[in-house]
C-alpha cells in the first residue's frame, strides 16, 4: 500500500537546502535520514491505520497488521535505531543538540571511536546502509 500524496511534501523538505552539498553528515535530514523514517512510518500508520506514536512499536503494528513487510519493518527498525544511535552520541560528545556529523577527519575518527569502530571505514559502511535502506523503503512504499 502506497500512503498519499500529503506526506510528499515534508520528504522533499528533509532533502533540500543542505549546503554541504551531500546529505550524507546531516543525521536527521535528507534522504535516508530519520525524518524520513519517521514520516514513512507516519503515513503508513495514517493508510492501515496504526495509532501508536513510539516509531519502533509502530514498526512492529504495522508489520503485525501487514502494511510494513516483516523485513521491511525488521531494516527500518535496526537502521533507525543505528542513526539514533549515532545521534546520543554526538549529542553526549558536544552537550547541545547536533544535527550533523563531524566534517573534518580528527572529528570524524573521534566520533567513530565513540561508537566503537575502530576505523572511519567501518563506521561508514553502516551509517551509509542505515540511510540507503531509509531512503529505498521511503520509494518503495510512497513514492507514486
């Protein structure tokens, strides 16, 4: 099921006016950020209809109730909880609300460490799959 236009809006908002000219450090926004996660889950839950408003309990009703396949649900689920994952981080690590991942490569390597990875390398290649699953279950199920 395709949820309708309405939402169409608010998708392409997330992905524009980004002026590092890639969507890849804004964590929120931009296609195949959690904004976008957020407003798939919110549509499908407006066309099944789904009243739960926790995103990762939404996920799950909604696979229950077959508007979200159950790998679908089970790739939003764990990308979205890797990108708010990355987002306590850099928001413990700078004490303020941060919207955007570290550009220089000192920050960056400190960051990843932060999560973990041992390498930059190895931080991007989930954080990379994390927004295209975002972004490939986004056409999936609203784009017309």
């Amino acid at each position: 099921p395709r949820a309708g236009g309405h939402v169409q809006a608010l998708l392409v908002r997330c992905g524009t006016g980004r002026v590092l000219g890639t969507d890849f450090f804004y964590l929120p926004s931009g296609f195949g950020g959690m904004l976008v996660a957020e407003s798939l889950v919110q549509a499908l839950r407006w066309v099944n209809p789904v009243w739960e408003p926790n995103f990762l309990h939404a996920v799950e009703k909604l696979a229950q109730r077959k508007g979200l396949a159950k790998c679908d649900a089970e790739n939003l689920r764990d990308a979205y909880s890797f990108l708010r994952a990355c987002e306590s981080v850099l928001r413990r690590w700078q004490l303020r609300s941060v919207s955007t991942l570290p550009v220089t490569y000192e920050e960056e390597v400190r960051f990843a460490r932060r999560l973990k990875f041992a390498r930059i390398e190895d931080f991007r290649a989930p954080y990379g799959r994390a927004r295209e699953t975002i972004r490939l279950l986004r056409t999936r199920y609203l784009v017309e």
